[in-house]
C-alpha cells in the first residue's frame, strides 16, 4: 500500500475511534494523543479532563512553550484538554535546480503572493512539465491563516460571528490569489497533501515549490522525494507571513483509571528538553517546549537541504506564529469554505457568490 494513504487513513482511524471512545466512555487509553485539527471536536463534551485545574495545573508551564500552542487547547469556556507536543512551523520549500535554470531567485519568490506567481510563471516555462504548486488552494489556505485581528478564530469571533464573508478582505484576498494561480495553470491539481496526485507530482519531481509543516523534510527524505536530496531547500513563506501545519496535544480521558500516572507521563514528554530532542531527533516533531529548540542541534545543516541550517528558519517562524481562538465548529466551516473555493477555482461562481453562499450555510449551522 502506498505509505501515504496508509498514514491518512491510520490518522482518521484514530481519532473516529478515539471519538467513540470518548462519548461512550470506554475504550480510550490512559493517555491520548490528539491533532490540533480535532482538539475542538474533543473539546466539546466532557470527555477529557480539565489540565489547567489542579492537581495538574498546566497553565504553570505556559511560559515555557511557543506562544501560539496553549489557545489551541483552550476551549470556549476556559478549559484546557491538552498539551502541547509538537508544532508545524510553515515554511516554503523549492527546488533550487529549477529557480537557477529560471534565473529566479528565492527571495523574488517569497517577497509577496504577486511577486510568487509572476516569477513563479518564469519557473514553470523554464521547467517544461513542471508545476508550481500542487494545488492553488494550499495559497487560500495560508492566507485565511494569517493577518487574523486580536479576538479574531478562522471563522468565527469570540462571540460566534461568522467572519466569511464577501467583505471580509481576508477572504477575498485568499480566494482572489488562488484563483490566479489556477487561472495561471501553476498548479498540478493536485488536492490536499497525502492525495496519490500529490504523491506523485513529489515523487516525479514535477514540482517547483511546496508550502508545508517543517516536518515535511522527514517524509521527502525517506520516500517521498528521495531522488532529489540536496536539490530542495527552505525560506519563509510569501509576503512576510506565518503559518502552522498541524501541531499534535496529549490529553486525559475522564475515564482513565491512571490519572496521576498520565499526568505524570505527559509533563515528561512535553516539559522535559532532553525528551523533546530526541523526539526531534528520531521524527523530526519540531518541538513545542522552547528551550528544546536551542538545543545545539538546530543550528546544524539539514543534509537532505544541501546542509541548510533551516532549522534556524523553523525556529523563528515557530515564535512569529499567532495564536488563533479554535471554535467547535471550525471543522464544518473549514469545509465549506473548502467547498466554496473550489467552486471558484473550477469557475462554476465568482468570488462574490461564493463566499456570500458560504455564509449563509456556515450561519445557518452555528444557530
């Protein structure tokens, strides 16, 4: 079976069945590990214990880790589900041969979204068969992500506003570059990450630039783009922003019989700098706890990047990353708003439309 679909499918699996065991109250283990993507949906019974109140008192360590970690494990009302493990510092990743043999340099890729497509353009002529991107809604994506006001979530306010919509500049903004991007044919079509497309548009080579979590380098190493070691490298990502690509919480059920023992488990593997290294070290997590990301080894060369000293990168992007407000229902949102912008990429509605029908559908769901 292909290693990717194995990983995505092994994902969902989990987390179905860890929201089973949750909302029947047996079955999960003492200690769980959740994505951020999902620590909402957990969130919202009361399945996992409450970290911030004592004995845990979780919000004594805040200090200690990346700014942007511990909101995403806070619910609505204040209850804390999970700490923070590991983080997913975007970056952009490029293919050094390609930008040379299109006399482009890095920095006129990464300087703004504009800047990124008109050069962008140049790559791919200069590449026959190459794509710059696989897929131009990854662009939307980021830009929904960030420049996001104080008290603002994805796509709701801290009073249940929904923020889609037709006015709303982030969007449009997200919306308006990708479209370009498609109109542009600059990108493979590819869908989400882990699709086979995606899959093999790396595997071929095909591809000029990707923008992922930092632990993407781990997956091109050993088998998604192994071919091509010492031809990719990394920069932030375009126009001075900052993103997340996941990010990974261990939480306590309320029916864990080994409470005490959990507790104990988890402030190991998340406070301890020692545990956090490794754990860099052997999966390449990109960890949550700050002081790990001084450790010495982040100022040595990636040798998959040419022996870029990328993690330099990673680790201020990590700090330059802004908290978002997670709702419960950003995962119905999310997928309409998906939905929505493949309908303009593919041309069916413009902008406008689009977004103003996604409003009212998420609207509708939040009463």
């Amino acid at each position: 079976m292909d290693p990717s679909q194995d990983k995505s499918l092994a994902y969902a699996d989990h987390h179905t069945a860890l929201t089973t065991a949750l909302s029947t109250g047996k079955g999960a283990a003492d200690m769980v590990a959740i994505d951020f993507g999902y620590v909402a949906r957990f969130a919202e019974g009361n399945g996992l214990v409450d970290i911030s109140k004592a004995p845990y008192n979780a919000g004594q360590f805040r200090n200690q880790f990346v700014a942007y970690t511990y909101p995403q494990a806070m619910t609505q009302d204040g209850r804390m589900v999970g700490m923070p493990t590991d983080i997913g510092p975007g970056a952009m990743f490029y293919r050094t041969d390609m930008l040379k043999k299109a006399g482009v340099s890095p920095a006129l890729m990464n300087k703004s979204w504009e800047s990124y497509i008109a050069n962008g353009k140049k790559v791919v002529a200069a590449n026959p068969g190459s794509f710059l991107i696989p897929d131009a809604g990854q662009a939307a994506q980021i830009i929904i992500r960030t420049g996001l006001k104080s008290g603002e979530g994805l796509f709701f306010d801290k009073s249940n506003n929904v923020l889609v919509d037709p006015k709303n500049p982030r969007f449009v903004r997200a919306f308006t570059i990708a479209k370009q991007i498609r109109d542009a044919k600059l990108d493979a079509r590819a869908g989400g990450a882990f699709s086979p497309e995606w899959t093999t548009a790396f595997q071929k080579g095909n591809l000029a630039t990707e923008f992922s979590g930092a632990w993407l380098v781990g997956h091109m190493q050993n088998w998604l783009a192994k071919d091509f070691s010492g031809k990719w490298a990394s920069q932030q990502l375009p126009g001075n922003t900052f993103a997340s690509w996941g990010g990974s919480f261990y939480g306590i059920p309320q029916q864990s019989q080994n409470k005490t023992e959990a507790w104990a488990l988890i402030k190991y593997l998340t406070t301890n700098k020692a545990q956090q290294v490794l754990a860099f070290k052997t999966t390449g997590a990109f960890p949550a706890l700050r002081s790990a990301a001084n450790d010495p080894v982040f100022n040595e060369g990636v040798p998959y990047l040419n022996g870029q000293k990328a993690r330099v990168l990673w680790r201020q992007a990590a700090l330059k990353i802004q908290p978002l407000d997670v709702n419960r229902l950003d995962p119905i949102a999310e997928q309409i708003v998906n939905d929505a912008l493949n309908s303009v990429l593919d041309g069916s509605k413009d902008i406008t439309a689009a977004l103003t029908e996604a409003k009212n559908l998420i609207t509708r769901r939040a009463r």
